[in-house]
C-alpha cells in the first residue's frame, strides 16, 4: 500500500507528466496557431503576441479540457477569441468603402485591405468561419468543432458570409 | 473583371500563409514559452486570491515569484515593465540615419511582411510633412520607391467629433505620369475622433515614365460610418519631394532576352529587375505561338550568392493587371551571382476556345463554351456560367486561373456591350472544384446570338520550364 508521501510524489509526477504533454501539444500546433493568428491580424509581432496570450490562458483554462483529442479545436477557439479581443481593443475594424464610390482601384487592387474591410463588417462568427475555412482549409465539420456549434449552423454562417461578402467586395 | 471574392480569398489566403511562414520557430517557442510560464504565474496569483487564508495567499505568492525560475517560464522574464515578444525587429537605432523610417514606429499597424521588411531594412525614406484641414492632420512619414512602385506611410489624426475614414490614397506626379492606387494596409480603418491611425499606401508606377521629384500626395477622408458618410469627402494634398534617386543605386537590371519553351509556347523573357522593394520579371508571348496564354504556372525565381552558399527564394506576389510582369518579394540577397528562373507549366487553350457564342435570352451555347454550362436570370438581366475546374484539392485552389470573361461582348448586330457586376465563386461538389461567374448585360438590347471572348480559364499544360538568367 502507498504511503502518503509516495502518493504525493505520484499524483506530481502524474502532473508534470501531464504538463509536459499539454505543453508538447501547444509545441505541436504552434506554427498553425500562429498561422491563424496572422489571419486575423496581419502583423508578425501582434499575431506572436497573441499566440503568447492565447498559451497562458490555455494554460489556465487547462483543466477545462476533458476530451484530450479535442486539443486542437478548443485550443483555436481560445485563440481567436484572443485575437477578436485583440482587435477590439486596438480599434482594428477597417471599414468597407460604401457603394457608388469610384471602385475602379479597387477592381484592380486584389490585397487584403478590401478583404479586411468586409471581413470587419461581419459578425465575428462569420469572419472566423471564412478565415477557418479559406485561410486555413478546414473543413465544415472541423470549423464546428472550432466553434463548438452544429454543422448545418456553420454551413449557414458561410453562405450567408459568402453573400455578405460579395455585396462588400 | 477580376472581382472574383473566392478568388481574392485564396489568393489572400496564399500570401498569409506565406507571411506567416516567414516566422522563426525560435519566434514560436518564445511565444508559447512566455504564454505558459505566465499561465503558471496567473494560476498561481488565482490560487493565492482564492485560497483559504493567508498562508496559503503567501505560500502562493512566493510560488508565482519562484515561478520564472522554472521550466517554461523563460529566463528574460515576463513581468510587467519587461519587454514582450517582439518579431525579431532589429534596433531600429542600428542605421543611425535620422533620414531613415524607424521599425519601432511601425509596431502594430497591420502590413505584408515585404513591407514589414523594406522598413526594417532602412528603405523607407522620410519625409514628415503634416498638412491639416477641417479637423483631420494628415502626415506623410515616410516614402520608399523604385520604378515600378511606391509605399508611401501616412498617419490620419481625427480632431473631428465623429467618426471618420480614408477613402481615398494617391500620389500625383503630374499629368501623363502613371500613378494607380493598388492598396492599403493598415490596421485602424475607423478614424475615431481624437486618434491617429497609421496606413501605408501602395501606388503602382510604371518603368516607362520618368518621376519628378515634386509630387502630390492625396488623400480623401469622409466623415462617418462605413456605409453611412456623414458628409463631403475632405481632400487633403500633402505637397512632397519623393526620393526619385533614393534606391536607384541598388537596383540591378538583368537583360535576358531569351526563350522559355513549354509544349511548343514560346515565352521571351526579357528582363529582371531586382530592386530593394521587389524583383520583377518581364516577359512576352510569342506572336507564333498557337495557343492563348492565360497563365504562368507556379513561377519561381531561385538566387544564389558567389559562394553558392546563400540560396534565396523570393515569394511570386502575382502578375501586373494587363500587363506581362511576374511580381516576387524582395530577396534577402543582394547581388545574386546567379538567378534561375522556372515554371511548373502554362496555362493556356486554342484561341477558339476562348470564343463563346451563346443566346443571352435562353442560355443556348451556340459555339464553343466547350464544358460550361449557362443559366439565365431575365428579371436581372444576368447570365451565369459554370464550369467544373477539376479535383477540389490544394493545388488547383492555389494556381488555377479563374474563369473571366473580357469586359465587352458583341451581338448579332455587331454592337459592343459592356459586362457589370461579375461575381466568381468556387466550391466543392463531390471532390470536384466547381465555378460559376455570373455578369450582368447591361440595360441595352441585346441581338442574339452574342459573342463572348474569354479572358482565362484553367487549362494547365503541367510542363516543367527552366531557364537560366544569370
């Protein structure tokens, strides 16, 4: 029978164990967080912060997580809140130009301060569904896991996104 | 009629990922090294708030401070007051040229990485000259330029009491001189009253005109909401030397004037041009050849230095609007002593299968159209054409050309209709790449048949080319 102390010693060995695989899964699936940081942020120093910010409240929030194969989904939903935080408190809503101005620049211009005006002028939940699934080729069903809503409610955002988008664009 | 949302979003998507490529792993490791040693520091502070009692609150506390000395943690610390991670941004006091724009000042507005580079890389020149009218400041900081194009960064202060935007960016040279907005980064679109909001303007300019010196930076700056102006768009003309020479001494002008061939195309490359701002290739389609080319496939340009030891990849931007012009980032080589230049194909078709006849009224192909399906929208005077691309899969979302029409059609009466409102989308049917284009007809009658020529479409000839420039 364990005594106390080696109880003790087993349950904190099972802990940094348990660390250490959180924190090799963060490793694992940095460079595509990072990726979709940058999506919505455009600048190499703020989407680094924003990874930063999106590990230590995973971190935190750790134990919230019961379904280790859900790591993924539930990591990139911290981080875009981290992000849709980010933007709101740096003011970063870029509006689009209104209809019936001169459009001709922007015919020809294809960069993405067009893209980021409409996609600015979307519901968050729409702006994460197309950047989920353009920017970062997910499929339906891993864009509601990310999002933790039913399939058939995503497949919905993005058609509407999609309409959104073309009056926009 | 390239306003293929789809389209802009791949593209957009493509050149993301890239940027986001561009970031170091030791960049990464800091981040989520830093976020979970705070992590630790946060959920010990939470313990110590929410525990028992005070032994507890300052067992916790002395555990938060002992923390940085942990694992994960990181040695540089990450208390308040200490430096947060930052992208590798070299000491913008580095140059000590007062002349040159300073990174640090660039932190959090919202660029490509080329720009983010051409920055810290002291290209941009500045120029700080404030012009202020109905209670907006506008300052031009700064200007890079070559001969093919301007990054002009501005900052917009609004005094105003209501929200306002920057509608409009450019830069005059004076009449006849090419100067075209291309886009504008930035990271506040809104102008809130009472801040100040950083953008830089890309301005495309052409190698055919000289540019003065004296030139005119504009901006309009309309007052309210995003779809809802609240007045008269204010011009704001900031007068301004451009740094014309600035770069001139660092650009090299390869002349290649030789041929690519790809299944019997003849593609004549002319020159590249490698500048501190981009490298640009130039090339021409040979007059004999037999078939239309619509696209150069995964273009790459590889540099290597004299030791061969340094190899660079410039990232491909994209082609010049109407122009024969391959657009890469700027290498981080200078001087290459050797540039080889390839492709993964063409796209291309027999010039009749870029002519379409069809009945505008009914959808009826009457030539060609070969695979396209036409739908009718009489109510909007709408047409819609669909296509299947081929397999749903990476590559054809990356490099397949959009299916385009030219801008004009002509009816059975020989009169000229101009297209509007073109609208591409892409999606996925049963592992299949589907597209449609839908283009209003305008208000005119049109007499049927009419006949349609089509810009592009993907139609890959997958022949690997190579060619060496230098």
């Amino acid at each position: 029978m364990d005594t106390p102390l080696e109880v003790k010693q087993g349950s904190a060995r099972a802990a940094e164990e348990n660390e250490e695989k959180f924190i090799g899964k963060i490793a694992e699936h940095r460079r595509k967080l990072y990726g979709i940081a940058f999506s919505y942020l455009h600048n190499e120093a703020d989407a680094l912060e924003v990874l930063q910010e999106a590990s230590c409240k995973a971190w935190v929030k750790r134990r919230s997580l019961k379904d280790g194969a859900a790591f993924l989904p539930w990591m990139i939903r911290i981080l875009i809140n981290c992000c849709m935080d980010e933007l709101r408190r740096r003011k970063r809503v870029s509006p689009s130009e209104r209809a019936g101005e001169d459009r001709t620049a922007e015919m020809i211009s294809s960069h993405r301060i067009d893209l980021d005006r409409a996609l600015a002028q979307m519901q968050p939940k729409y702006r994460h569904v197309i950047i989920l699934k353009y920017y970062h080729d997910m499929t339906l069903t891993e864009v509601a896991r990310v999002l933790n809503k039913p399939e058939g409610t995503v497949k919905t955002w993005l058609h509407k996104a999609l309409k959104q988008m073309r009056e926009l664009l | 009629m390239t306003n293929h949302e789809e389209e802009k979003l791949r593209r957009d998507a493509e050149r993301a990922a890239r940027d986001s490529e561009k970031v170091g792993s030791m960049e990464l490791n800091e981040a989520t090294r830093r976020g979970i040693g705070q992590g630790k520091k946060r959920a010990a502070r939470r313990r110590a708030v929410y525990g028992t009692g005070a032994v507890t609150a300052a067992a916790a506390a002395m555990i938060a401070l002992s923390s940085s000395l942990m694992p994960g943690s990181g040695a540089t610390g990450d208390e308040p007051g200490q430096p947060r991670v930052t992208a590798g941004v070299p000491n913008g006091g580095q140059e000590a040229d007062a002349q040159k724009e300073n990174p640090k000042d660039y932190r959090g507005v919202g660029m490509d990485a080329n720009v983010s580079r051409i920055i810290e890389r002291g290209h941009m020149s500045s120029i700080d000259r404030t012009v202020s009218k109905d209670g907006y400041t506008l300052t031009l900081r700064g200007e890079a330029m070559d001969d093919r194009k301007m990054f002009v960064a501005l900052s917009v202060k609004n005094d105003t009491d209501q929200i306002a935007r920057v509608s409009r960016t450019e830069v005059d040279f004076g009449e006849g001189v090419h100067s075209q907005w291309k886009s504008r980064m930035g990271t506040e679109g809104e102008l809130i009253p009472g801040s100040t909001a950083t953008y830089i303007a890309e301005i495309e300019l052409s190698p055919e005109d000289e540019y003065p010196e004296d030139a005119i930076f504009r901006a309009g700056i309309t007052p309210g909401d995003f779809g809802r102006p609240a007045g008269q768009e204010v011009t704001i003309d900031v007068p301004f030397k451009a740094h014309t020479e600035a770069l001139k001494d660092e650009i090299e002008t390869v002349e290649v004037n030789r041929e690519l061939e790809v299944s019997g195309q003849k593609i004549e490359v002319k020159s590249v041009e490698i500048t501190p701002l981009g490298i640009y290739l130039d090339y021409a389609e040979n007059e004999a050849n037999d078939k239309r080319l619509f696209s150069l496939i995964d273009p790459k340009l590889k540099l290597t230095d004299a030791d061969g030891t340094t190899v660079a990849n410039p990232r491909f931007i994209g082609g010049t609007y109407g122009k024969d012009t391959l657009n890469f980032e700027a290498a981080d080589l200078e001087s290459p002593s050797s540039i080889d230049f390839s492709v993964a194909g063409i796209s291309a078709a027999d010039p009749e299968q870029t002519r379409l006849v069809l009945d505008t009224e009914t959808g009826k192909i009457v030539e060609g159209g070969e695979g396209l399906t036409v739908s009718v929208d009489p109510d909007e005077k709408e047409i819609t054409l669909e296509r299947t691309v081929g397999e749903y899969n990476e590559y054809n979302q990356v490099h397949a050309d959009a299916f385009m029409l030219e801008e004009t059609f002509t009816d059975a009466k020989g009169i000229e209709h101009k297209l509007s409102d073109p609208l591409g989308e892409r999606e996925n049917r049963d592992g299949k790449m589907t597209e449609s284009l839908t283009v209003g007809l305008g208000a005119g009658e049109v007499a049927q048949p009419a006949e349609f020529r089509i810009r592009s479409y993907w139609n890959p000839i997958l022949e690997a080319a190579e060619l060496k420039i230098k």
